[in-house]
C-alpha cells in the first residue's frame, strides 16, 4: 500500500505541477496582453499629447500673427475715414489763387502745415500715398478706373488723368487711386 500512495502522491505532484505551469504559462500571457494594453495607452497619450502640444504652438502663431495684424492694420478704418480730410485740404490749397495766398497768407500758411502734419502721420503709421503720373500705365491692383476715353498719342490703358490719389496702409491698398484711362484710340 505504500507504493500506490507513493504513486498516487507522485501522480497528485505532478498534476499540481502541471496545474502550476498551465497557471503560470496562463500569466505570462495575461501580463503580456496587459504589457501591450499599457503600451497602446501609452502610445495613444504621447498621440494625444503630441496633438495638444502642436495645436497650443499653432494657436500661439495664429495669435502672434493677429496681434502684429491689429498693430499694423488695427487703425485702417480711422485712416480710411481721414483720407476725405487730406483731399479737402489739398483741394482747398490747389483751388487758392495768388491773390487769395496774398491776402490771407497766415490762413494759408496753416492749411499749408496742417497738411504737412497730416502727412507726417500718415507717414509714421505706415500709410502712403499712391499718386500716379499721367502717361503710366494702369494697374487694377492700385488704381481704379473711373471712364475710359480714346485720345490720340496713346496707348489703351495708359493713364490719361487722375482724379484722385490713393493710399496704402502698409501693404494693403486703403483706397484706390481714381484715373482715367485711355481706350484704344480710334484711328
């Protein structure tokens, strides 16, 4: 009886050492699938991070970008608004005859700097004026057409006359200026 206990015992050994390798094999796999899970997670946080970390730069620009914007161009409608002053005060400096400039040449005198002070601000805000010359030829992107007309000696699109100056706030085109320009001349 001794030797079948023995075997019997021996037999239950075996069985429990088969039970802990199947245990043991059954762990292995569930810390390996729990090792891929954690990496997946892993991977998917780095995703995610990098995606927040890229969305916070591109939104730093785009703020920059708008800031430096509303530095340079935040003023374009006040500026907008004071060209009609500039050509009122260059209409009435034009349209004073010699005997208007002597008799009130104190009145003069400060239209006339008033105007050179107006140009210093527009100068010292980036705006230029954007004067065209008779005989230049017309560009949409600055000027803008007021009539077209045939007139000898020139060329279609040259400009024949110009109404009004324009002006540029920077790079940007704060008005147009008005010409007129010469359509094919009719021979």
């Amino acid at each position: 009886m001794a030797d079948a206990n023995k075997e019997e015992f021996l037999d239950d050994i075996d069985s429990l050492e088969a039970e802990l390798d199947r245990i043991e094999e059954e762990d292995e796999a569930q810390e390996v699938e729990e090792l891929e899970q954690m990496r997946a997670e892993r991977d998917e946080f780095k995703d995610r991070f990098m995606r927040a970390l890229a969305d916070a730069e591109n939104s730093r620009k785009r703020s920059d970008r708008d800031r430096r914007e509303a530095e340079q161009y935040g003023g374009s409608k006040l500026a907008r608004d004071m060209l009609p002053v500039y050509d009122n005060m260059k209409r009435a400096l034009e349209s004073a005859t010699d005997e208007q400039r002597a008799a009130s040449a104190a009145l003069i005198e400060g239209v006339e700097l008033t105007m050179r002070e107006l140009l210093n601000v527009f100068s010292k805000h980036g705006i230029t004026i954007v004067a065209p010359q008779v005989g230049e030829r017309f560009d949409p992107n600055i000027h803008e057409s007021m009539f077209e007309a045939p007139l000898p000696d020139t060329k279609a699109g040259d400009i024949i006359q110009v109404s009004a100056e324009g002006f540029m706030l920077h790079d940007r085109l704060l008005r147009p200026a008005q010409v007129g320009v010469s359509s094919t001349p009719k021979s």
